[in-house]
C-alpha cells in the first residue's frame, strides 16, 4: 500500500521531540508510585530483571507496532484501522482505544489532581504539619468540592496544551518538562540515597530475591512493563501519525522505552532508600498508588531536614510526570473527534475535555458523596479503573499485536519500519517474529489472567 506524504498535517518538528512527547505519555504516575513498590515487594533485582525483559522483547515490539500502523495510515487510532484494512470490523479495535482513552482519562485526571492538592498543601507547610496523614488523605478525596476543582484544573491545563497541537502545543510542552522532570528526580535521588541507612533500601531495591518470584510476579512484571510504555489503546498510534517519513521508528522505540524504564529505576532511588532511612514503615504492608505518596510519603519528608523543599519538589514532579501522560491521552480522543467527525482542533479539544471532565467528575466524587454508589461491586473510579488498565488496555495491546502480526502483513511492516528499505537491519525481521508469534501469546496470557488475579496490572 502507498503511504500518503504528511502534506499539511500538524507533525513532530524533531526526534527530541517525538521521544519527548512519546516518553511523557510513557512516564507517569506508574513510574513513580507503582514501579518502585511493586518492584521492591516482588523479588527486587529479579522483578527488575524481569521487568527490563519485557519492555525489551515485548514492550519494543508492541510500541513499534503502534508507531508502524499511525505512521503509515497518517491517522489516528480508529481512521488508521479503516484505512489500513478497509471493508474488515478492525476499525473496532480503533473504537476500543478511544472508549479506553475516555476511560482512562476519567480517572487519571482526578489523580493528577491530588497531586496538585499536595503541592499547595505542602507548600502551605500544612502537609508537613498534619498529624493524621490517613485521615488527612480520606478528609481531601471525600470532600465534594476540592477534588472536584484539582481535577478540573489538570483537565483545563490538558486541553490547552493539546488545543496548541503538536508542535506547537505537546511537543513544546514536553520538551521542556521531561528535562525539567529527569534533572528534578535525580536531584531528589541525591538526597535519597545519601541519607544515613539509605544503603539498606538500595540493596532490598537490586539484589534479586528469586524465591518471592512466581508465576503471579512475572505477570505482573509484564503488565507493569505494558501499562507503563502507554501501549494497548492508541497513545503511540496517534503519536505515530506525527513522526515524520524519515525517522528510525526501531531507534525512536528503543529511546522511549530506555527513558521510560530509567525514570523508573531513578524513580525507585528516590523513594526506596529514603523510606528504609526513616523507618517509616514495613516496606511489604504498603501498598503502591495513593497510600504510598499521599500518606507514607509525608512521613519521610516530616523526618527529613529541610522536608518542604522536597515535598514541593515531588508533587510537582508528581504533577508533571501526569501531566505529560494526560495530554497523549486527551490526544487520541481529540484527533478522532477531528479527522472523523470533522470537528476544528479547537472544538474537539473543548468536547473531548468537557465530557471527559463529566465522566471524570462522578470518578472523583465516588470516593466521598457516591461513595455508596456500586456497579458490579466497585465504586465509579474502581470500575473504570480496572475495566480500562486491567482489561480494556490489555485487550488492546493484543488486538494491536495480532493485527500487525497477521492483517498488515510482513511486507508492509517492514516497510514502515525501513522507511522504505532506506533503512536496514537484521533486527526487523526478529522484531516481527516477536510480533506475530511471541507477543500474542504473552500478552493473551495476561488479558484471560488478568480477568481472575487481582492486582497484575
Ligand atoms: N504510562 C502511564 C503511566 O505509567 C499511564 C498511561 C497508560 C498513559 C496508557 C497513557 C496511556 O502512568
């Protein structure tokens, strides 16, 4: 099939550009309050051994097959299935990556929000002053109101950068965080790591315990590596339709993926030593997301001099590495609302945001107001959460995978991937062999387990 030039089509203007973008959407909140914990608790080293295997045989393979299929259909996520295998119901994995994007969007936003929450309250100096952290938490989230805002906050911010486009709106704006993010957590890890009794956390972070590991753990190190690059509904499609003709997609895939696992290694030294150095708790009783940074935490920064100073410092690291994450999101949604239905940049950002904030909303409030409301025994935020990041996403990465594999075809892969045999590498071929035959497996694996094991996604 002919690939269409970009013609006057909003593009990445750099390769710094494409990877800033592609790794803001890739490091996010599960780099930082996910990663760490999850990997501390499950065999250290060895789930990072793990870990890094996956993004590398897996993760590679599945983003290159989302760049492949944007960059060749020029469109995003739904268009690019209709165009590329027209008069077949693939399009409806396209349909499933806007429905997870509107999901995902609806609960991540209001996360993102509390991290602003902890921002204010530590720079107020009220956070470092609370006594009562749990009950400081359960006292913000169920409030009807301040949530509500935060949230609405982070999904104006959203919109404005996604309403500037590509170049001139994500791409700017991701240029400049991701440095600022990167030289922010390292700044953080000096400290970390050179707290009197830091060591010990350092070890328990990278000497492998194999005898925690198990078939449960290795799942889990998959679905953390999948969640974690932002593949399975369409971020790195939309994102592929905006690199341009000439780029080394295997290259570009391989640097976003080695940023995305680096910050989460950096990310680990950064809240693994400190809180072995504080005593503030028994690493295998937390539990990873909001328990660890809006509650355990605080604690470490109370016990550490000059405390404020890295509170502020997290939670707007915390702030921005959502927020680079939520803009590739709002992406997807607003480029189908554009290239389909015909709708103006500006008015499918001011849709998408607007009804993504309603659905956002009613996630929000069921943690205090509709905190009694229940769909199949989970509140609001609980049931889009795990219906998006635990099913949707998983199911997703292997429809991706299979139509790659099976519907596009090797020829026409490989010719995406070598810029049309401009480009060679012995490694192309491999890479589709991971894609057509190892890659479905794996991630059918999790997608069926993933219905029964809690927490492996
Ligand atoms: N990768 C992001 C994180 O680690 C989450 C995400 C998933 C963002 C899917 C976009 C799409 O937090």
């Amino acid at each position: 099939m002919a690939t269409l030039p970009s013609g006057n089509r909003d593009s990445f203007s750099s390769k710094f550009g494409v990877i800033a973008a592609a790794a803001g959407s890739a490091v996010g909140l599960g780099n930082i309050w996910r990663f760490p914990l999850v990997t501390t608790q499950n065999g250290g080293g060895a789930f990072l051994l793990l870990y890094v295997g996956f993004i590398i045989f897996i993760g590679i393979p599945v983003m290159l097959s989302e760049f492949s299929i944007g960059r060749r259909a020029q469109l995003n996520a739904f268009g690019s299935f209709k165009k590329l295998a027209p008069k077949t119901p693939w399009y409806l994995v396209g349909s499933l990556g806007i429905i997870t994007a509107f999901a995902i969007l609806s609960f991540y936003s209001a996360v993102a929000g509390w991290t602003l929450e902890y921002l204010v309250q530590s720079l107020t100096g009220k956070l470092l002053h609370t006594d009562d952290l749990v009950k400081n938490f359960s006292d913000f989230s169920s409030n009807p109101y301040r949530p509500v805002v935060w949230q609405l906050v982070i999904m104006t911010i959203t919109g404005l950068v996604v309403y500037g486009g590509i170049k001139k709106g994500i791409e700017k704006f991701t240029k400049i965080l991701m440095p600022v993010l990167a030289i922010l957590i390292a700044f953080v890890v000096i400290r970390s790591v050179t707290l009197p009794g830091a060591m010990k956390g350092v070890r328990y972070l990278f000497i492998p315990d194999w005898s925690v590991v198990n078939f449960k753990t290795v799942l889990m190190a998959l679905g953390q590596a999948a969640f974690s690059l932002s593949v399975g509904m369409g971020t790195l499609i939309t994102y592929g339709s905006y690199i341009q003709k000439d780029n080394h997609l295997l290259k570009t895939a391989s640097q976003v993926a080695f940023t995305d696992t680096f910050i989460a290694i950096l990310a680990s030294l950064m809240v693994i030593p400190a809180i072995f150095a504080f005593s503030v708790g028994s690493i295998d009783q937390m539990s990873p997301g909001p328990g660890l940074v809006f509650e355990v935490l605080p604690l470490v920064f109370k016990a550490m001099p000059g405390g404020v100073v890295f509170a502020v410092i997290f939670f707007f690291l915390l702030c921005v590495a959502a927020l680079t994450s939520t803009i590739s999101v709002l992406e997807v949604v607003v480029a189908y609302l554009k290239e389909e239905l015909g709708f103006s940049r500006g008015k499918a950002t001011l849709i998408a945001s607007v009804s993504i904030s309603v659905l956002g909303v009613l996630a929000t409030l069921s943690f205090g107001v509709l905190s009694g409301f229940h769909i199949i025994g989970k509140t609001i935020f609980g049931l889009l959460d795990f219906a998006s990041a635990n099913i949707m996403l998983t199911f997703g990465a292997l429809l991706i995978v299979v139509f790659v594999g099976w519907k596009l075809k090797k020829e026409n892969f490989l010719d995406e991937i070598s810029n049309g045999a401009k480009l060679k590498s012995s490694l192309y071929r491999v890479v589709f062999f991971i894609i057509k035959y190892i890659a479905p497996v794996a991630i059918g694996i999790i997608a069926v387990a993933a219905l029964f094991i809690k927490g492996i996604t």
